[in-house]
C-alpha cells in the first residue's frame, strides 16, 4: 500500500506478507481484503489531501489494484488502509 500526498508531500509505503502473520492477523486481513471492492476511486477532494495506492497479490498470483484519494475510497478501502497503516504487521518505508 502506498499513500502520497498531504502537506508535506511524504510517500508512505507499507507491505504486509499475509504468510507471516499469525492465525488472528491472517484471518482479520482476509476478511478486510474479500470486504474491499478494489476498484479505483475518486480524487481527492481535500486540499493537500492523500491518495492511496491498494496493491494485494492473491494466493494465485493475480494482482488486483486500487487508485483513489482521500474521502474516494471504495467500499471496504478505508478499513484496509487504516488497518495496514495504523497496524503494527507490515514492513514500513518513507520517502518523497
């Protein structure tokens, strides 16, 4: 996942490797991504606001992706996101 954007102009990238988690984690991730519509959604429609790019590889290997601001989630998006970037399971990296 990666979010862009905002006041500072900071890119945050965080990657969760599903077949690390525990049983718990594993099960609350699955249950967010089967919940999230990943489609691409609206801009942003606040000033200096984020966008987001969702990224999940499946099991067999298709790769389904997600473009959308802050305030244009999909369904489900917002409780992906804020589990994968508030939560303590995914490997993280800032940059411009």
């Amino acid at each position: 996942m990666v979010r862009s954007g905002g006041v500072a102009g900071m890119v945050l990238t965080v990657e969760v490797d599903a077949a690390a988690l525990d049983a718990d984690a594993g099960a609350q991730l699955a249950g967010l991504v089967d919940a999230c519509e990943l489609t691409d959604g609206a801009p942003s429609g606040v000033a200096d606001g984020f966008a987001y790019e969702v990224t999940v590889t499946g099991d067999d290997g298709v790769v389904h992706r997600a473009r959308f601001g802050q305030g244009g989630a999909p369904p489900g998006a917002d409780a992906l996101v804020a589990w994968v970037i508030d939560g303590p399971h995914g490997q993280r990296r800032m940059g411009r």
